[in-house]
C-alpha cells in the first residue's frame, strides 16, 4: 500500500458520520484492521540461507522466524515506526510476527558497521559496572541535544543483561534497559556484535522491557544464525593492510566511536529509539482511526 492510498484511508476512517455510536465503532475497527491487514500483507519475507551485504556474511534465518531485506525493513524502521533514516540489512521476525501486529513482541533489526578490525585483547579485564555508570552520564549530557533536534530524553536504567563476549566464536551480546520521556513501559535495547575482519555485524533486538524472557529463550539461535563468510572472518585480518578500529570491546559496548563526527551522532547510532515502536504507534494510529480520546470529544 503506498502512503497515498494510506492517507485516503485514514481520512475516510476519521471522517465517518455514523448514525449510531455503536456501528460506527464498529465500521472504525473494521477499517482500522483492513488498513493494519494491508500494510501487513505488503511484504515479502525469505527463509533459509540468506546472503548479507553482497555476501559479507551469511544468515541462516533460525527455526520459526523470517526474514525481512534491506530496502523493505527501512520502509519499517522509518516510514512505519518513525525512526531516523537508516541503512539496514534487514529485520529479522519471529513467525507469527508482523511490523504492525497489534501484540507485538520484538523485532532484530540487522546492520553492518564497518570501522575497523576490534582488538579484543581488553575483554576479560573491563568492569562492567565502571561502564555502566559512564554510559549513563553519557545519556544524560546528550539529552539537551536530544530534546533539540525532536527526539525524546532517555535514561540508561541499567542492565538488562550484562556484557558477554566468547573469545571462540568472537560474539559479543549484552542487554540494556531503558526509559524514554513519555513513554510508560521501558525499553528493552538487547545487543549482539560479531566481529569480523574489518568491522562487526550489529543485531538489536527491538522490543519492550517485558519481552526480556521470551528473547533469552531465542536468543542463542539467533546468536548461531549469523557467520562472516571466509575471507570476511576476525582470523582473516591482516595487520599489513587491515586497519584497526580506534576502540575495543569496552568502547563498542559504550559506544564510544573515537571518529570525526558529533557526539550526538555517535549517541544517535547506538541508542536509536526504535524500540518505542509497536506501542506507541498503535495508540496514536487507533486514536487517529478512531477520532480522539473522550476528554477531547468532550
């Protein structure tokens, strides 16, 4: 469905005179699940083995989940649930999951940074709760900036999981909880980083807080699911002609990018507010559907 068609539908939805309150709710649901149906139904998902990036890597989309490509999971990401403009590899959904399901749980959004080979070497000395107290004063000093360019406040609450990095497999995940301004439920941003030869693969889980216990019980597979392919692999890296990034495992936690640019952006592309979606969307867009709360029908 094109965003024109959309808008006709959502006006025709809110414009209804219904002779009698009781129809009239009902013609509103009925358009406002027509409208959720076809949006729904617009995409194309893959399963099986799906190849990243021009082959980068590869994705063996896991047991019980599909796969959304690039052009289409940025469609979601930002014309859906109202996200900056990003660039995306894809989104990858649970089953009986849709980007406009009215219960929705999560979703992993997939992206490929590449900003050098990461040195590990620091992995077993950090202190996690060091920073976790430095990553929260970072939030907090780029608020202002947040507030000035339209994006709600947010606050590290703390973990939701702490950082763990398998020297093996060189996979690193870790969960944070957080909680944006006028936002009830807080916001699960759950992490996984695979390191690669010139950079990592990101895959951030986007969901509420309470879908915590239902990601942990999937998120081995998906750890599994994803591999560089020979040549792109952390073993490939060669120090004669690879660069290495300018931060380790602390500074990727952190997201304390040491490049020549804001310190808003850096805050910007780790903590994207993507996971307020599903929730929050469906309450304005039933609200607009269904023409107001009663105070302003008063």
């Amino acid at each position: 469905m094109n965003k024109l068609t959309l808008a006709f539908l959502l006006f025709f939805a809110i414009q209804i005179n219904a002779q009698d309150e009781v129809d009239s709710l009902a013609i509103q649901q009925e358009i406002y699940s027509m409208v959720l149906d076809s949006i729904n139904h617009s995409f194309t998902y893959q399963r099986g083995e799906v190849i990243l990036n021009g082959g980068l890597a590869i994705l063996n989309v896991p047991e019980g989940f599909k796969f959304l490509n690039g052009e289409q999971s940025k469609r979601v990401l930002t014309d859906l649930w109202g996200n900056p403009p990003s660039e995306p590899l894809g989104l990858l959904f649970p089953e009986n999951m849709t980007p406009m399901h009215e219960a929705f749980t999560y979703a992993v959004e997939i992206e490929y940074a590449e900003e050098g080979y990461i040195d590990d070497d620091e992995a077993e000395d950090l202190d996690y709760d060091d920073l976790l107290e430095e990553m929260q004063e970072d939030i907090i000093a780029a608020n202002p900036e947040r507030t000035a360019q339209g994006y709600p406040t947010m606050e590290l609450v703390g973990w939701a999981s702490p950082p763990y990095y398998d020297q093996d497999t060189k996979k690193l995940h870790w969960a944070k909880e957080l909680k944006f301004e006028d936002y009830e439920v807080n916001t699960l941003n759950y992490n996984i980083r695979v390191l690669g030869r010139k950079g990592y693969l990101n895959l951030n889980a986007i969901g509420d807080i309470n879908i915590l216990d239902t990601f942990n019980a999937d998120r081995d597979q998906i750890l599994h699911s994803v591999e560089f392919t020979p040549g792109n692999r952390y073993s490939d890296f060669n120090p004669d002609i690879d660069e290495v990034a300018a931060y380790g495992i602390g500074g990727l936690i952190a997201g304390k990018v040491l490049a020549k640019v804001g310190f808003f952006a850096v805050i910007l592309k780790f903590w994207k507010f993507i996971a307020i979606g599903a929730v929050a969307l469906f309450s304005g867009f039933r609200k607009k559907i269904f023409g107001g709360n009663k105070e302003e029908e008063a």
